[in-house]
C-alpha cells in the first residue's frame, strides 16, 4: 500500500513539472493547439493528489477502515465486535482504541487540507477564468498573489506528505522516540514547512505581472512572469527555477518516501505470527520493563 502512495504520488505530479522543464527549455510549445487544455488538464492532475490517498487506505487498508468505523462507533448500526483487533498478524504498532486520535496526524492532515482548500479557493477558480476568457480582469497584484498562492499550497502539500512519511517511519521503527516529541515539535515542523514553501514561492511575488496587448478580438490583460534577464520562455532564471522547484517539489520527496516506506515495509513484512516477537520487539519490550522497574523500585 506505502508504495502505491508514491507511484500515485510520482504518477500525478510528472506531467506538471515535465510541462513546465519542456515550455523552458522549448517555448514554442506554448503556441501548440489545445495547449491550455492539456495544461489545465495537466493541473488538476497534480491538484487532484492529495484525494487520493483516503481511498487508498480505505480500500487497501484493514485497520484503517477498522479506524473509521471506530470513529462513528456510537452509530447503533456501526457495531465492531471486540475481537476484531486480534484477526490481523502481529505488526509493531496498532491502533489505539482508547476513543483518542493521534494528534501528530490530526495536525499534518489539517495542514494538508488547509493547503489543498487555499490552492482551490484563492488560485484554480481564477485560473479557470483565466483560461477560459484568455484575459486576466483581477488586476496585477492579485496576479502575484494568485499565483504565489499557487506555489505556495503545492510545496506545503508536497512537504506535508514527505512529513506524513517520516512520521509514520519513526512511528514504526522508533516508536520510543516519536513518543516524546511534544505538541510544540510538531507544530515547529509546522511552521518549517509553511515557511520553506513561502521562500520558494516569493519569485511568484516578485516577478509575475500583468500587460496588455491587443489582438483582433479587442484589448486583453494578460498574467505571465517577468523575470530579470527575460521574458517567461526566454529567461535562464526560469529555467534554472524550475529544475530546483522540480528537484524539491518531485525528486526529493519521492526519494524521502521511497526510503521510509520501504523501510516501514521491510519491518512489518519481517514480523513474526501472533505470539512470536522481532529482535526489535524484544528489544522494545525489554526496555518498557527496565521502565517499569524502576518505577516500581521508585515507589518503594
């Protein structure tokens, strides 16, 4: 399942920045028919991501549809029985049926959805209109700012997953540790993540306007980047942007959940039937009675 999340992952996110390396290095694509289709087409594509991770746990995941039901269990018709925790085979880590949610994805979750909700309502809309008039009436700063806006929920949505990733690693390999990381770790995670993404955002801020030009239809405005040495298609700086937007956005976190998820994988493939440990589960359990020990010799 770890890995179909990074094939949907690299699957949907290609064409995007396969798109804009070809328009940087090839500008006359960018006069080929029916390219604002396929690049609209292009860009809900990438948008559209993040959705599909729920089903994918949902439909390749016991335990996660065990959790969901768990989540309206005081629905009279949603009745688990008490043993259905125990049909599975013995991994390193289980579901908490206490009733209380892991605040670490709570949090990493909402980031994502704040992400995915800003880059709907503050950039696709306007784009859509954009496209379909091929005339920008929103004015240069909300041109900046849309297409910040833009940049700014992709890498914070790509980020979150890599997080996601490492999260769910030291989860698994070293539960101990993810234990003591406090409310205020994750919200600093939080705020690298916001922050990073704004850094790669602020060329959009910088260097993205709107002109005018005229054609047989009458004036339009148009929304495109400006950079120093050139125009969009015919700049170095562009095409320098996009291989280090592509390098972080796309290859950095397919590596990063290529290598916890396998690792992840690795681990809970190599556990044993019920009632037999890994040496990392022994390892694990002896350390909780040294705990417990000297809690108990403390006491006394």
């Amino acid at each position: 399942m770890m890995m179909v999340v990074v094939l949907i992952f690299a699957v949907c996110w290609l064409p995007f920045h396969a798109y804009f390396l070809l328009t940087s290095c090839y500008p006359a694509i960018t006069e080929a028919p029916f390219i604002q289709e396929i690049y609209l087409l292009i860009y809900w594509l990438a948008m559209s991501n993040s959705m599909y991770n729920p089903i994918i746990y949902c439909w390749m995941n016991s335990r996660f549809r065990f959790g969901f039901k768990m989540f309206f269990r005081w629905c009279p018709f949603m009745r688990v029985g008490r043993d259905s925790l125990h049909d599975q085979s013995n991994m390193t880590s289980r579901y908490s049926c206490s009733g209380s949610p892991d605040h670490n994805h709570i949090k990493r979750n909402v980031n994502l959805s704040v992400a995915d909700a800003m880059v709907s309502c503050l950039n696709v809309t306007f784009n859509y209109i954009y496209m379909l008039n091929n005339d920008w009436p929103f004015g240069e700063l909300y041109c900046k700012i849309s297409q910040f806006i833009a940049i700014l929920t992709i890498s914070a949505s790509v980020f979150t997953l890599m997080a996601i990733s490492i999260d769910r690693y030291v989860a698994i390999m070293k539960p101990f540790k993810r234990r003591r990381m406090s409310k205020r770790c994750n919200l600093g995670i939080a705020a690298v993540i916001w922050i990073a993404s704004a850094i790669i955002s602020t060329p959009m801020l910088l260097f993205f306007t709107t002109s005018h030009i005229f054609t047989v239809d009458g004036m339009r405005t148009v929304c495109y980047p400006e950079w120093p040495d050139g125009t969009t298609n015919h700049s170095r700086l562009e095409y320098i942007y996009n291989i280090l937007f592509m390098i972080l956005t796309y290859f950095l976190p397919i590596i990063s959940m290529t290598v916890t998820y396998s690792r992840v994988g690795f681990e809970l493939w190599g556990s044993k039937a019920i009632g037999e440990y890994t040496p990392r589960q022994v390892e694990n359990i002896k350390s909780k009675r040294r705990v417990s020990y000297s809690k108990y010799t403390s006491i006394e």
